[in-house]
C-alpha cells in the first residue's frame, strides 16, 4: 500500500475509532441505558440478516422503511426540481421577476421545513401528501437560489454577443445559460437533497406511517434503544451515499482551467 493511500485512510480509520471508543465509554457510565458497540452491532446483524420482511402494516423491516422514505424524497425532490429550476432560471434573467420574487423568497426561506407540515396536512386531508409536501417545500428553495444565481453570473460579453447575433430566448437557454448555469444548479440540488433527506425523518416521525423516522419513533416507543442507534447510522450512510452520488454527478459538469 502506498504512502499516499495510507494518509488517506489512515486518519478515517482513527476518527472512527475514537467515535466508537467514545460511545464505549459513555455505553459504560450510563448504567446499560446506552447499548454499547459491540451490542449495537450484533442487534444490526439481526436487523439485516431479513430487511425486507413484512408481517403486517406496522411492522416491516428495515429495508422496507428506508424504501419508503425514499420514496417520499424522490416525489417531493421530483416536483421541487421540475418547478425550482426553471423558475430560477426566469428569475435570473429577468431582473423585475427577481425584484418581484426575492423578498418573498428571502421571508420563506428561512421558515422550518416543519412548519409547513400542518398546512400540508389541512390541505391534503393525508399524511402522505404532507410529507411529500414539506419535503418539496423544503427542497425547492436551494435549486431556485443557485439556479438564479447561476444565471446572473453569466458573463456579460455572452448575452451582449446573443444580443448582436439576435439570438432567439431559446438558443440563449440551450447555447449560453444552460452550460454555464449547470453547475450552480447542481450546487442547489445537492443542498436541496441533503436538507431533503433530514426533513423526512422528522415529518415520519410527526405523521406516522412507514418509513424510517416511524420506525425510529417506534422503536422509542417499545424502548428499543438499540434499534434507535441502528437507525441512525442507517440514515447516515443513506444521506452520505446521496450525498456521494450527485457530487459524482456535479462533477462531470464541473469544468476546470488547464493550465501549462
């Protein structure tokens, strides 16, 4: 193994173990109320020697909770996406839709995910529309905020020579904006997925059903801590595989300067 690959993973492997090592000792001086590693993990080889098991509604295993909350983050990202995005692009381009849109923007974007479930809840009469909904709620702000800034940072020279070349506002889309604003809106999306993600958990939580925020506030509820610590890793190593993808996506978009 080279020396470059050790320093990579070496300091990994270290973090890691002082995380495990910390949660061994705290496992130790709460009295057994905190499971330690070494029960935690054989408590997760149960879980997922069957993920997929499915004896009644309300009790399914892991792997069916994870699928469901996906689902829900694929719809409420979906729809987020196909509406935030090209709304971010009209609103970069044209500077009175930005004067029109920003303040709104600026007073909504910082309001909690959360609460929007209530108006989501009084409007769809189901906690599966709600939840849909907080999650497109939360996620579309990012991909019109990149996409728009995206558009604005478009060198000026590009849109003074489609303005000479009288450039229709479909080649300027295709030829100039789309190329340059990618990126940013990759950015937007990225941001958006991550908070996604989180949202989900803490709405399952709040509307019930299946999922993995359910099955989390379930296992609280029977006083299962070791299945609570199980989930939590489940949910870290989803978010971080998301997280993973799209920055894999991003960069093949990512265009970097050559330089001699």
């Amino acid at each position: 193994m080279s020396s470059l690959n050790v320093e990579k993973i070496f300091p990994p492997v270290i973090g890691l173990g002082v995380l495990v090592g910390l949660w061994a000792l705290i496992s130790i001086g709460t009295s057994s109320s905190i499971p330690s590693p070494v029960e935690t993990f054989q408590q997760a080889m149960t879980l997922f020697s069957d993920p997929f098991y499915r004896n009644s509604p309300n009790d399914q295993g892991v792997g069916w909770n994870v699928l469901a909350s996906l689902q829900r983050v694929a719809i409420g990202f979906g729809l987020a996406a196909i509406v935030g995005i090209p709304a971010g692009f009209v609103i970069g381009r044209f500077e009175l839709l930005a004067r029109m849109f920003n303040p709104i923007i600026s007073l909504l974007r910082p309001v909690s995910p959360l609460a929007w479930l209530p108006i989501g809840l009084l409007v769809f009469k189901g906690a599966n529309p709600a939840a849909i909904w907080t999650i497109f709620i939360c996620s579309i702000w990012p991909m019109i905020i990149n996409t728009a800034v995206g558009v604005q940072r478009v060198p000026q020279d590009y849109m003074n020579v489609a303005r000479v070349l009288q450039l229709s506002e479909w080649k300027i889309f295709t030829k100039i904006l789309l190329p340059a604003v990618l990126p940013y809106t990759l950015t937007g999306v990225r941001l958006a997925v991550g908070t996604a993600w989180l949202v989900i958990v803490a709405a399952e939580m709040l509307t019930g059903g299946v999922g993995i925020g359910f099955w989390v506030w379930d296992e609280w509820n029977n006083l299962n801590v070791k299945n609570i610590i199980v989930a939590i890793f489940v949910i870290g190593f989803v978010g971080l595989a998301l997280e993973y993808a799209l920055i894999r996506i991003a960069s093949l978009f990512t265009y970097e300067e050559v330089r001699s």
